[in-house]
C-alpha cells in the first residue's frame, strides 16, 4: 500500500488514502462515504449479475485500514448501507463484534433505511442530518446545505453521495475516468468507499483540490 498525502484543512491534517479513506489525525478518526453495504447482494436478489465476494472485499479494505491508522472513531458520511437487510449485513454484525471498541457515527443517507433496532445492534450511533466535529460539519449530500442554520454554514463540511470522479485526458482522444477526493475552500466530498459503485465527474476550478485515485496511486490536481 502506497503512502497517504497529508492535506490541512482549518489547521488541522488529513491524511488522504488511495484506500479511499481520509484520516484525521488530531482526532485519530477515519472518515469514509458511501460504502453501500448489501449493495451486490441487493443487485444479486434483483437477477442483475455482479461479481462475488465485492462487498467482502471492501469490508476487509475497512479493516486493514483500521488496523494501519489504529483508529478510535469511524465517521461515515453517508450510505453506509444501501438496501434492506441481507446477508452481506450479517457479515458486518458479525465483524462489528470484534471492533466493540470502536466508535462509529452515521450520518444517515438516502440509501440507509435500515429500522432503528439494526443501527443499535450494530452500536452505531445515528445522526439524522448532519453531525459536528469540532470546526468541521458532516453531512450527505451538499444540497442539504440550503438547510443549514448561519453557523453551520461557517463551518468546513465533508460530505459523500456525489461518488466524485476526475476525467484525464491523453494524447490520441484517449482518456480515463477515476475517484478522486475532491476539496474546495469551503467543502471536501469524498470518494465512494464502495468499488462498486459510478462515478460523477467534477472539474476543479481556482483554489480547489483533487487528489485522483488509481489503484495504490495518488495524484494531486489543482
């Protein structure tokens, strides 16, 4: 595994991971987006074909990191899980065992519409809109932010949802579509955790940030 980049946000470091995870280190917290838990297995119960073992993948893509950055506290932005329960969640629960230490906060996405009993005994504490962290804001979809009160509005907000992509361009018409993190001065959207999932391309403007994601490889791109 290649070495994350550091980026300083208000004063305080994050560590972008080609493993499409951003570490906080003042507060050893890990922040991801849209891992879609249960999404092939929802796909799969819906005829549509996709490959075995992909949500599988991702999870023990989560622990590892977990266990590189030792981390107390995971925050996920959002789509944590995508569908109704299925068998790829009971594999979480029974993983979630062996991390009881672990702090976990949700902020809810439009695909977690899991009953309230499954979030307790995932011990997962549930933010309905939006949560804070000290001078940061997390929510979903930055189109929430038309509901934001003034001084939330002050704050540097992470959000998923978008599943950021970057297009590159090469010589001969060919070009390359990957994840990326995306910073602006205002706001971060992170990339989606889930590999199985497309992607949304957006296009850096004066003063913003993308870091692309090829395999192991980070790319800086103002």
């Amino acid at each position: 595994m290649k070495n994350p980049l550091p980026h300083i946000i208000r004063g305080q470091t994050f560590w972008v991971s080609p493993q499409r995870v951003l570490y906080w280190e003042e507060e050893n917290t890990m922040l991801i987006a849209d891992l879609h838990l249960g999404k092939s297995g929802h796909f799969r119960k819906a005829g549509i074909p996709v490959p075995q073992g992909s949500q599988k993948a991702d999870l023990q893509r989560l622990i590892a990191q977990l266990y590189f950055y030792k981390a107390d506290r995971l925050i996920i932005a959002g789509d944590f899980t995508h569908s109704a329960a299925n068998k790829e969640l009971d594999l979480f629960l029974r993983w979630r065992r062996d991390f009881s230490g672990l702090q976990i906060d949700l902020v809810k996405g439009n695909h977690d519409i899991l009953a309230d009993d499954w979030y307790t005994e995932a011990n997962i504490r549930v933010h309905t809109h939006t949560m804070r962290a000290g001078p940061f804001l997390i929510l979903h979809d930055l189109k929430d932010q038309r509901k934001l009160s003034d001084e939330d509005k002050k704050l540097y907000q992470f959000a998923g949802h978008l599943h950021p992509g970057v297009l590159l361009k090469g010589l001969a018409r060919q070009s390359m579509k990957l994840p990326c993190f995306y910073f602006t001065l205002q706001y971060g959207i992170l990339p989606a955790f889930s590999r199985f999932t497309g992607q949304y391309i957006v296009k850096p403007g004066k003063d913003e940030l993308v870091f692309a994601i090829a395999g192991d490889e980070l790319t800086p791109l103002h």
